[in-house]
C-alpha cells in the first residue's frame, strides 16, 4: 500500500493539481513577501512617507490581517456549534467574509 501503483508517480510532480497548488502559493505569497519587506521603503522614496507614518501603515496591515483570521475562525466555532439550520446559515455567511477578502482575482 505504500508503493505508488506501476506507472503512478509517488509524489506526483506530473500531476495538474500539485503544479495548480504550487502557482497558487506563490502568486499570493510572492507579492505579499515583496509588499513586506520593501513596502516601507517604497511609500519612504515614493511618497515622502515619514518613519511613524510607515510603522502606521504596518499596523494596520497586521490588524486587519489579525482580525479576519479570528473572524475566519469565529466562522468556524459556529459550523461546529450550529443546532439548526439557521445558525449553520449564519455560519457560512460569517466564513464568507475572510474568504471573500482574501480570493485572488484573476
């Protein structure tokens, strides 16, 4: 059982989906690593921006990112703790937010 089948890569680099998840990852994290670590400096030549004004701009970067992960998770508590139909309703609206937020479009 823990052999691939004959002809059957076991890590399945030939496989679409793994190279779909691959793309994925980059093209979200690539950005968002270069945003981060040279985005400071950009708004500090491009606009003049003053060093607390910079730090200002983080801050609401990672308060805004902290608060949709604790809403995604909040989502999450109630689809477990959902009773009826409505609650689990209000549920997926309240997962819609973060995913809405963080969808990637083309």
């Amino acid at each position: 059982m823990g052999r691939a089948a004959e002809g059957e890569e076991a890590i399945g680099w030939t496989r679409p989906g793994f190279w779909t998840g691959i793309y994925t990852f980059l093209v979200y994290s690539m950005p968002t690593a270069v945003l981060l670590t040279f985005g400071g400096i950009f708004a500090r030549d491009a606009f003049h921006a003053l060093c607390w004004l910079i730090t200002l701009i983080f801050a609401a970067f990672f308060t805004t990112s902290f608060l949709a992960r604790i809403f995604l998770l909040a989502g999450l508590a109630l689809v477990s703790l959902s009773g009826s139909l409505l609650a689990y309703m209000i549920a997926f609206s309240v997962l819609g937010v973060p995913h809405g937020l963080a969808r990637r479009w083309p």
